[in-house]
C-alpha cells in the first residue's frame, strides 16, 4: 500500500482529495486493511502531541494508534496499540449521561442540561454568562458534565463515582480501576473547571458541594480502560443499550438514542460537525486520544466486518486543537468512507 | 383518538412524557393515522404564531397543518393542508449548498463556510467577530447562506438565483416560482441581513457585491413551494441525490451525505441539537413553516409507510421562538416514534 | 423648598431637565441647603431597595440618607444618617488598590491588571474568556480586585487583610473593624466570585491560594465604617495622598492621580461613563450604599463650602440597577451642579 | 538633551519609569522644550506606522510630529510638522457630538446613544448584539458616531455634513475642505461601518437612510484641519464653549462638560482608560494621528504655558494598536507630568 492522501479536519487535506481517491480493498482480508492503515495513520499522527494541560498526560507516546472492533458474536478485531491503558477523559461523560438518566430519567436530566450543540470549546464559560438562567447547552461540554456529575453525587463523592464505575462493570464484566496519579494532576490543575462549577452553583446548576461535583468528575475522567472496553460500549449503544454477547439489558432504547444523538452533535468537541460531516459516525473522543464509535445495527453495512452493526474502540495519544485524535479520526474517517458507515 | 400528551420542544411536555405513553396504531391505516394526528396538533399549533419579522408571512394561518410522505415508488401519502403553497425560506438554504457544492466543489465551499453548528440564533453576528478570520460557522444559518449565495452568483444575480431554480426545477419537474410579494417584503427588512453580508464582506467570506448577495439570498428564501415539493427533495436526499421514480441522478453521494449531516447538526435552527435528540430525522425548517424531512434508505423501518426511506413535507406556519414549525415538530416527534424511524 | 425634578441616572428623569432647573440657594446655609436636600432625596431612595444579593445587606432601612462633607481645615459637614455604620464594599477596592501599589510599585500592578473601563457588570467573566491572556481590565471589577488581593496576601490572608487595616488605621486615626455577620454571608454566597477567582489561577493573574484571595477581598468588603470616614479618606486623595489636617503623607502623588482617574473611569460600576457626563466627580460607590467622592484641591469652587477641595462620604442603602446609592447619586449630582464642582 | 525613557501604553516603557525620571526644564524657554521633545518622540513615532485599514491614510509619513498649543489671549505656541494639513477621522466625532447637542438638546440625544465605555475597539458590533435594545455605548465609538450622524441628517446628508461644517467654520473662523480623496477610500472600504449601520437601523438606532448617515459620517471624517485648528477647538472646550479671544459662545457650559467627560472616558479609543491613567486630559484622538487635547481653566498650572487653560492640537501619523499616535501620546504624557496639566 502506497501513501496517498486521506481525510483530516485539515481542510487542505480534506481538499486534496481523501474521499475520492482510496484504495480498493474488497479483496483484502480485514485484518491486514486494519494494520496497513494503522501503520499509514501512525505517521500523520506523529506530526501532533499529546494534550499538555494535564501534565500526566502529556508523556504518552504521540505515534500510537491502535482500534478493536467488536461484533455482536462477541467476536473482535484489533489491529496496532490497542493494549496500552489509557484514561477515559471525555469518554466518561457519555458515561455520566446514561448513569443519570437511568438516577433520574430523561426529562429530569434535561431540566439541569440542555442538549444543544455550541460551537465552543469544551472549557468555555462565556455561554453560561450570555444565555440566562446559565443552563449548560450539552452534557458534553465540561459545563453540562459537571451538572451531570452533581446529580450523580448523593452523600459522598466516593459513593457515587462508584455508581458510574458499576455501569462500566456491568458493562465490561469488570471493574475498572481510577488512575490515580492522572487524577492527582487533573485535581491539581482543575482551575478552569473549578471556575466553571462554582458558575454553576451560582446559577443553580450544580447540585451538590463544588468540590463534590470536581470529585465526581475528575475520578470518572480518570478511570482507566483498554480499547477494546469502550468498543464493547460503543457495541452496547450500537444495540440501544442491550449486549447481543452477554444478552444482557443495560439501559432503555430511548437512553441509548438520544445518547447516540448527543454523541453526533456534540460528541467530538467543537469539531462534531466537522466530524458528522466527513465521517458521520456517531463518536465521542477524550483528550487522552481514545474514541468510542458506535456503528448502529441498521447502520452496519454488508461491505463492513460489522454489517449487523458493532461498536469500535480507537486509541491515538496525539490530539489536534480541538482535543480529538488526528490518527483515531483519520482512521475512522477512511473506515467509514471505505465500508459505508456513514449513518447519513 | 383521544388526546394525550407528546413531545414537544417545551420540556414540560417532554417531562409529561411524550416518548412513553403513545398509542397504538399498528392496525390503523397510514391515512387515518396521519389524518389524527394532524387534527390533533392542529391544536397546539393554534397556540403558536406565525412569523412576523417578515411582514408578508405575517397573514398565514396559524391553524394550518400539512403533510406529505414521498415514497421511492413515485406514490405519496398527504394529509391536511398540504395544499397551500409557502415560501421555502431557510428550506432554500439546502438547494443552494447542494448547487454551490456541483458549481464548486465540496473542498472549495468548504474553505469559505464552516460545518460546525453555533448554538446561536440564526441572525446572530456575534461570532464572525469573536471567531478569527470570520468564517461562518455553517452554511444553513443566515451568515453562511449568505457566503453560498455570493458564490451562486455570477455576473448578474438575476442568472444565478436562476441556478438555484433550475435544480429546483431537475427535481421536481416544474419550474417553481418566486412569490414577488414576499420578496418585496423581505428586502426592505432586511437590515439585519444587509448587516451581515457587509461584515462578511470586510472579512473576505462575501465574493460578489452585497446587494447581489442579498438578492440571491432572498430570492431563494421567496421560492413558493407546495408541501409535496419538498417531500419530493427529501426523497432524492434519502436516495443519496438520485430520484428512484424518475432514475435520475441530481447531486452525487458525497453531496448528499454532507447535505444530511448538516441537516442534523445545524438544520433546526439553534433548536437542532433538541431535534436530533427528539426526533432524530436529517430536517431543515423555514420560518414560513415547512419542515423538509429525510428518511434515508438504511433508515426507513418496517413499522412504516416508507420502509425503504422517502421523503417527508410538513406545513405548519405557527412557528416557536427558534423558527421552527410547532406542529410541524410535534407531528415529525410523533411519526419518528411511532414508526421507529430515528436515525440513531 | 419645594419638590422638584433632578438629575438621576434615569434618562427619563434626566431629560425631564434635572440640570436646567435647580434651586438658588446662595443665599442659604450649607447646613440648611444639605439637610433640605437629604430630606428631599430620601424619597426617590424610598422607591429603591438595598443590595439583596448578599443577605445581611438586605435588612438595610432603604429610606436612610447621609453626607459627610470633610474639609482640609479639619471641620465637617454632617447631614442626614451619617452616623449608621457600614461596610466597604467596592469602595475597599480603592484602598486596597492603594495599598498594592505600596507594596510592589505601579508599574508591576499595572502588569497584573490593567486600568480600562468595560461597560459591563461588576461581576462579569466574559472578558476573561474573550481578550487573552485575561488581564482584568481594572481592579474596580471585581476580577481585578480579586487580583489584588492576591497580590496583597502573602503568607497567610488574615495578616494581609491587615496591611488594608492598618493604611485605614493611618489614615482614619482609628482601625475600623470587620463586620463578621456581613463576612460570613458574602463567604457563603461567593460562588460567583469564587468561580472568577479560578479562572484568574488559570490564567496566572492570582498569585496567591483562591481561598486565600477570596479571604482578603471578603474581609476587606466587610470592612465596616462610617460617612465621616470614606469622607476623610476623599479628602486625603483630594490632597493627592497627603493629609492636610494631621500633616501627614500616607501616599504619593502618582498613586493618588491614578486612583483618581479610575474612580472618574471605572469608580461607579457600569455606570461610571454616566456618572462622570452628569456629576463629574472622581467617585468610589459600594453596594451597601456608600459612595466616597473627591473634590480636589484645584477643583473646589469659591461657591461651595470646600473651595479649597474636600472629601465627600455619602450613605444610601437603596441601590439602582448598576449597585449604585441613589439618593447619594442624586444628592452627589446636585450638589456638584449647584457649587460647580464638576471636573470638567 | 539626551535619550530616555519616557511613558508609553507600553507597560514596559511605564515600567522602566517613565514618569520618575524626567529632564529639569523649568529654566528652559517653553519653545526650546517643545521642539526638542518633538526631536525625541520623532524616534519613537518612526517604530510605528500610519493607519493601513484605509488606503489614503497609508501614504503618511510615520516620522511626522507637530504639536499647536493655543492660549487664551489668542496666542499660539507651535512646533515640529504642525503645518501639515490631516483628516480629522474620529476627531469628528467630537464636532458632530457638539452639533447634535445642539440641535436636539442633550436629553434626547442621550436617548439614542448612551455615555458609556466598553473596553471594545472602536468598530467593534458585538455590544449590539449582547445588550438590549442594542443603544450605542457611547458617541465616541464608530456605533454611537453613527447614530450621532443619522440625527443630524435632515432631507439630504450633503445638507446635513455642512452643519457640522457650519460649527468648525464658526469656531476656526473659515471653513475646512473635505479631503475627497479620503473620503472615496472610506467610502469604498467600508463594509464594516455599513454592516453597523445596517445593524443599528435594525435596532431603532438610525434615523435616516444608512446610506445618507454613512456619507455624513464620512464626510466629516474627511474633513481636513490643521494642528492649529484642532488646538483652537480645545481652547473653546477648555473655556466650556466659549472663545475668549473672539469672545463669542459657540456651545453651552453642559453641552462642553458632558463632551469633556466623554473624552476623557471614552475619547482615546480602548486606551482611554489607560491615558486618562497616565495622562489624564480630556482628549480625542483620530487614525490620522491627530489629538486634540483640552486643559481646562482651572486644570492649567502656573508651571505651564497655559497657566489660565488652553487647547492642544497634535498631529503624529504613527498609530498604535488602539488607533492613538504613538508620538502624540507620549509627547502629551510629557508635558502633562512636566507641567502639572492632569485633572486628577
């Protein structure tokens, strides 16, 4: 496989033309296009770094990529670094979301956080200023996650980080463990945040004690996966919340809908749109460099390995402006171009 | 039918439970089923107003409501007043991305209009000043239609609105007309607008003059249309820019997969992201009333009358503080839920 | 005297000719001229209310009025409730200002904030976000003021609120104390401050612990004092740091000009472009109700009873909508019309 | 005289201590010190560069400076490039603040544009979106100058700029000429001035066509003065409106405080804040590089030339940042701090 050029929120490469010209893969097997890719992708990420504003972060290793698949048979694909531990950062926000909902049901949850995609940055504060009475516009924004990480806290924040950690174990079939030195250096350099919640308490979005809510968040953006944990998520959303492997029920099909909706508009900082545009995956990325990609049952396509649908797990530590992976994006992008993905 | 509670963009009604208490109406036919429920939302609709910034849409008649489902075997399925002819306002702003994307490119109308939706209002200014160098955020809010429209011209803007028609008239087999009327109306209010284009203007994003601009933009906005028209697009937008009852290709895939996505993120006005999350249908609103919806294929369900996608119209012209047609949305909500025909 | 119309920050009241008409009162005491008009304002203060935001202002009897009027010969003119005590407020960010430019120089305070006018509210962020790197604008803000407090902690916060103590100490010839109830209530309900205060750490414009900061500013607003007090200090800036009637330099001339200028600028919260076009004094107010104004030494008139310039201490519990004494604005506009007082 | 350090916006230039260490002139004739601090700040000028945004302004000579200073008794000292003719730009603003005034009273016009300073640049829109009902800050910024202008609008705008032109001619005693050169390049570049035309018609704030209040509005940017005139417009506001050497009244007392008020809040664009700081005189600055500065009657010291008051006229093409001669400003520092002239 020669290099050629490919799809990037660059809009340069983007115009150079990464959807019209690819390769013709249908003869290859599966397996070998994933590794080929990864190892084309791998260079283009090499170019960025990994997010610098939490110092624990900033040591991975920039050129790792790596994905899993994972299919309704239980069965998984995994090509490149998909067994380097990583912190779910942003990821846990979709996390978060489903918890609440399922604490509090839908309409409650949507009276504290709006659902509105913003244009902003993950940290802004100007919006809560601008819009009264200061609802956050999405629980995918810091803003709205550190609403959602409130009402997740009943008595103690210890508790109730656990209730998120129970789904995931639920989910995963087990418990995952919270980084400890990542949320060190996230709790220590947390002013923005704080900033933020302290806003909200102002305005009555933030339902529990400041430090609760940080607490609460920060331990959920530090808990640690592998890729193939958040493909199994994403498979589970595929399935509107139901686990065609364990044939367990984990949250109800409205949950899981307007999950994967959220995940369009908002899901991959202030370039979903972009993202919904040239990949057209319902996704959710984290500053660490994981994405967690949901191939909807009726979305799977018969050229895919996933055409009943499936979830896929990315892993790419160098991030662009907007906090995504560039290797996990570029990777998706060319995935879904090349199988037919796209849910639009 | 007895009445009961549905969704609505209103989140008490939401609360209320709109999602979970429906009927059943599996054993209805299609025709009754739409007859009901336009009878039905008429209702709510009448609560509403139609718009009144534009003086000439001020006349409608709030109590409207039509509805007209395009099926890929050429039949249709209407209801209500689907006979009255409106104004395609903001629903234009699709016809002319998808012109200035055959004219140009999608990489080169990419450079000069964003993809990303804002949260703002559509007449919002304040982000082409905050946001360097000023490029619009998405081309389906005003700042950015306006940027398409001064691509879409030429030499003289009375030949270029005239590419816009002429898709039009591709597509639906007839050339629509321009209601003089409502134009009339538009351009002598249109400081806001006129603001707009010269700000886009000073920053390099408005190609021709600013009074051709206007006029393109404005023309396209006071193209009357019936409801069965825009059902009629929406259909070729399900079937990816080609025409299943007339085989005809309009726009390539690539054209009417982004045309979709953006439907999505940013089609709704600064209600979007709520559409996606409630309703979950690819859907661009005028402030005249109509709703141009799309099933695509892959999304079409058993349950309903467009198990391999098509094309929905609606007409409501009481519209909600976003823009939106409240009946129109009710309608969509309900139809989305019944017939399980959200995307994600 | 005889009711009659009066300039008030209300244009209505304005345009109703405030300036044009006024009393001759050459002829009549400046006692009598003072109690007269106390007991005339006393009745727009009525129609107001006192500060609700921090609770223990709340109880404040929105009819009291007073004036202090403190001449370098060491005589007062007393009127009205001049004898009620209060807290800072605002007015403490002038001494604290005061005092920073003590400890470290103007020009390293000026690296930390800066000294331009907003025209927003006292407690807004906005700009924060919008102007990098996110220098205060000034420190009459409440962002800025938090950066000086920073500036002035230095090992533990209760030592430093001291070192505001002890220049009101020098200068007063007695130390005020804090009020502690009003303490407590504005430490509770300082989210909104403490939200500002992160987002200063954040952006490295707070020195010090967040707590910490948050002590001294808190501690400082709680200062409590009398009329005859902010009087006496108006005086000392209207002798440029020099206190006339002990012999005593308490800051230089420098300091004294560029507090002046930011009382004229920025001293009357979003309202001090208004207040220096129809008053003309370089003014400090606090939302407990206090304004201290100067009246410099080259800026007293022959007509008024400070011609050889003064201090002003004014109290009114009922604020407008800016956070602004009015009674003491009006009593402040009047009385610099009718003595031409006025700097300009 | 030898080089040194002087005061600039530049904190590092305040820093090193501009204010502190200054030549012993008081032994020098007044002329011999004007003329070798022109010499001086001719060096620092030369660092900057004229106005590029409008074409005509861009050919100056960045190494110009000149200063006028006119006294009472109708004598004028003068030095450095004051003989070249410029365009008074923002300086207008002033005039035609003045004559609005007086055409309306100061009640009404105050209804249509507030006194308020922002902390924004000049051109800056945002405000108008932000704050309800979209009423221009202040007069001094492009937004308010607009609405000023479309007040002075009557049937036909070149009717209209001539009363503006009418008060200069009074005032200077023969009729300044519109530089047409200038006035094409304004026209023809400003798309940002139309846009916030177009925005205040929208809002109620323009009463005229946006067409006619643009051409007034750059008309009388285009007039064309010398540093005299600008120094003769000082000395009539220093002696609130009337000319002691004519001895005639062109404007009321209030109408002169209220625009010495303004200019000291609002005149030097976003740096007024810091100049009044710094500086602290009522001054207006244009793009052009003109100041026109006032030294109130009772603000001159004995120290000075212009012991009983008097206007300032400098002329330096080289502009900051803000919009402010670089020359002119730190020349005007100078001799403020030399002389005593600071209001405060």
């Amino acid at each position: 496989m020669t290099k050629k050029e490919t799809i990037i929120f660059d809009d340069d490469a983007f115009e150079e033309g990464g959807f019209e010209d690819t390769l013709t893969i249908t003869d290859q097997r599966d397996q070998t296009y994933l590794d080929e890719w990864i190892a084309y992708y791998r260079d283009y990420a090499r170019e960025g770094a990994s997010a610098t504003y939490i110092p624990a972060l900033a040591e991975a290793d920039a050129s790792q990529l790596g994905i899993v698949m994972a299919r309704p048979d239980g069965t998984m694909l995994k090509a490149g670094d998909h067994d380097v531990p990583f912190t779910l950062q942003s990821i846990s926000k979709v996390i978060s979301f489903i918890q609440v909902c399922l604490d509090y049901g839908i309409s409650e949850v949507l009276e504290k956080v709006d659902v509105e995609p913003t244009g902003d940055a993950f940290n802004s504060i100007l919006r809560l200023e601008l819009h009264k009475p200061g609802r956050p516009f999405n629980p995918m924004i810091n803003a709205g996650a550190l609403t959602v990480a409130s009402m997740l806290c009943e008595r103690t924040p210890e508790g109730k980080v656990s209730s998120t950690l129970d789904l995931l174990e639920a989910m995963l079939g087990k418990r995952p463990g919270i980084n400890e030195q990542v949320f060190e250096s996230e709790w220590e350099t947390a002013h923005r945040n704080r900033a933020m919640a302290y806003y909200l308490k102002e305005n009555g979005f933030l339902d529990c004690p400041v430090e609760d809510a940080l607490n609460v968040y920060l331990k959920a953006c530090s808990i640690e996966v592998h890729t193939e944990d958040i493909a199994k998520i994403g498979l589970i959303l595929a399935y509107d919340g139901y686990d065609p492997v364990t044939d367990q029920r984990h949250f109800p099909i409205e949950v899981a809908r307007l999950t994967k909706a959220l995940m369009v508009t908002c899901g991959m900082y202030n370039a979903s749109g972009k993202f919904a545009a040239r990949v057209g995956l319902p996704s959710k990325s984290g500053v660490s460099g994981g994405i967690m990609t949901v191939v909807s049952e009726r979305a799977g396509s018969r050229y895919s390995p996933v055409p009943h649908g499936g979830g896929i797990g990315v892993f790419g530590p160098a991030i662009d402006d907007y906090g995504n992976s560039i290797g996990g994006s570029l990777l998706l992008a060319q995935l879904a171009k090349d199988w037919d993905l796209n849910i639009f």
